[in-house]
C-alpha cells in the first residue's frame, strides 16, 4: 500500500465557479495558503482479489455521494494506467479536534498522490496537481506547499496550480475559529453552480478576482501582512455576496460568523491588525502576524472560548509518507 499525506489549503483569493464541470476546470485564477495543522494520510493499493472498489475514511466505510465521487476518481486513475484492478483506500483525517475541517482539498491530494503512484504512475508536481483538480477544484493547489496559485486554464492540460512562495517564513499565521462543525446543506459544488447560473453579480466576481490575483501576488513579493488579509476579507465578503445574489439566495454564515466578523473589526479598531476569511461553510479563519496571536487568543478566547480557536503555520506540499 502506498500512502501519502497532503495538507488542506484556504483560498485568499477563492475559487467560486466552474467553467467545465465535468473537468473541473474554474472560472477564474485562485490563489491560497497551504496549513499545516489540517492534513489527510491515504493509502492506496489495486488488487486483482477485489470485486469493488473497497474505500475507508477515519475508520468507516463510506457510501452514496462520497464514495461515488472517490470511485469516479479512482476510474480515471484506472483509465490513464491502463489497470483493471478494484482499489482498497484507506484514509485518516488529522484535525487537531473533530471539527469539520476535513476538506476535499487534502483528500483529493492526497488520493491523487497514492493512487497514481500505486498504479504504476510517476507523475510529476504539475501532473498531480492537474489530476488532482479532476477529484475537488481546491485539491489542485494541496499538492504545493505555502503560497500558491491555480491558473484556471482553458482545458486539462492548462489548469494546474503552481508555488508562488513555498517557504513561507515573514510571520502570517492563521486561526480557525470553530463555529459550527456539522455538515453543511448546500455543497460548495451545488452553491458555486447555482452562482454561476444565477447571481447577477457573476460577471462582477471575474473581474474582482482578475484585479485581486495581481494585487495579492503584489502584497506577497512585499511580505505585508496586513494588505494580504485586507485583500482576502474584501475577497472573501465579494465571494459570499454572490450566494446571497444567487435564484434562490442562501448563506453559508450564521449568526456566530458574524458575531465573529465583528469582534475582529473590533480588534482592528483597537490597533491589532487582523483580518478574515469564510469558505462554504460557517467557520471563520483569522490571518495575522504571529507577533500579535496573543492579544488575538485573549479576545476571541472570551467570545468563543479558547478550545474553539485552532492555530495554524503555513504548511508543506504532498508527500508520500509509506
Ligand atoms: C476555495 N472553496 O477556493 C473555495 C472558496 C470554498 C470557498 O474550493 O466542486 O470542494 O470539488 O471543485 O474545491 C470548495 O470547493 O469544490 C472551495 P469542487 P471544492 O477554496
């Protein structure tokens, strides 16, 4: 069995719509952060004594959505190698407590990265990130460690991610504050289509991001913090506008997301220079200079309490640990 470990990522510029759906090919560049305390171990082995694909996440095996998705992705594997043989998966989620923050984007590194090479594969960084983005569109960047950007391309060979900066070392940080961790209703891959098809902010969003990727890649050559998080939060803010302006319109927000959002405004207002992001779900990430993570634990520690509050550093690309 082959197993390889691959890190989550959060996107400071994010991904929010598919131009190919079949392929996972995005609408727009994205950029992100790779973290190093969320990450996902998998081992892969094809054997020709299996009748089926046989998959295992934390100790459980899974069924309908999640597996179909594993299966479709384990069949490209098969298609590309040429092998006719069933796969056994077996896969540890590490998250410092249970708290939803498993994501698809460690996941599909991580199997990318153990299948292909348990299927006779020797892929190059470029070509797992490519075969990666085929299982989740933010796993196309887990491959990379650090600072990284995922050029959204044309067609498969063109959409791929790329480092910008691997070794991340000028001090950002940044922590998760645990809202609520149950599953959430409305996919990111049902919520983005549904803002494709029918927010008419969308041909806004395109444009956003074009201007944000430059000024964000700007604000990393600079090593400021502070522009990184500015450009992120208005990111992230203009990303959840377009689920509020979709047919029907939703929200991945609760009322503790804001309550979250408004006690770091009032941290900024107070001189601490800190900033947020939301991906699809409730959960609020803070990005900060390290140098000021204890004024931060201190104030959110009394609003969330401080077992809520997970800190990550930067973290490394995949690889294959077994
Ligand atoms: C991102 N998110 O850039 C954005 C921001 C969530 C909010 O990528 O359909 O699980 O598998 O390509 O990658 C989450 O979407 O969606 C995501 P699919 P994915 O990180």
């Amino acid at each position: 069995m082959i197993t390889a470990r691959a890190h989550t990522n959060i996107a400071l510029v994010k991904y929010w719509g598919k131009k190919d759906q079949k392929l996972i090919i995005p609408q727009t560049d994205s950029l992100s952060l790779t973290l190093n305390e969320f990450y996902a171990d998998t081992g892969v082995e094809f054997r020709d004594d299996l009748t089926a694909d046989d998959i295992e996440i934390d100790g459980q095996p899974i069924t309908g959505r999640s597996a179909k998705k594993v299966k479709d992705f384990l069949d490209i594997i098969r298609q590309i190698s040429g092998s006719h043989n069933y796969a056994k998966v077996v896969s540890t989620n590490h998250v410092p407590i249970s708290a939803g923050l498993a994501s698809s984007a460690s996941a599909f590194a991580a199997l990318a990265t153990a299948a292909s090479k348990a299927a006779g594969l020797n892929l190059d960084r470029r070509s797992l990130s490519r075969l990666a983005r085929r299982g989740s569109g933010s796993a196309t960047r887990s491959i990379y460690g650090g600072l990284v950007e995922w050029h959204r391309g044309t067609d498969d060979q063109s959409s791929f991610a790329e480092p910008i900066m691997e070794k991340v070392d000028f001090g950002i940080e940044m922590m998760a504050i645990l809202i609520n961790t149950t599953k959430k209703k409305i996919s990111s891959r049902q919520g983005m289509q549904s803002s494709v098809e029918s927010s008419p902010y969308y041909p806004a969003w395109r444009k956003v991001v074009a201007q944000d990727m430059v000024a964000m890649k700007k604000a990393i050559s600079d090593k400021n913090i502070d522009q990184i998080g500015h450009i992120a939060e208005e990111n992230a803010l203009r990303m959840h506008a377009l689920t509020l302006s979709a047919d029907p319109g939703y929200t991945y927000f609760n009322g503790d997301t804001i309550r979250a959002i408004q006690a770091i405004n009032d941290l900024r207002s107070h001189g601490v220079s800190c900033y947020y992001t939301m991906d699809a779900g409730p959960n609020v990430k803070v990005i900060y200079n390290q140098k000021d993570r204890e004024k931060i634990v201190q104030y959110l520690g009394n609003l969330f309490s401080k077992q809520r509050l997970i800190i990550s550093q930067p973290g490394p690309g995949v690889k294959i640990i077994d």
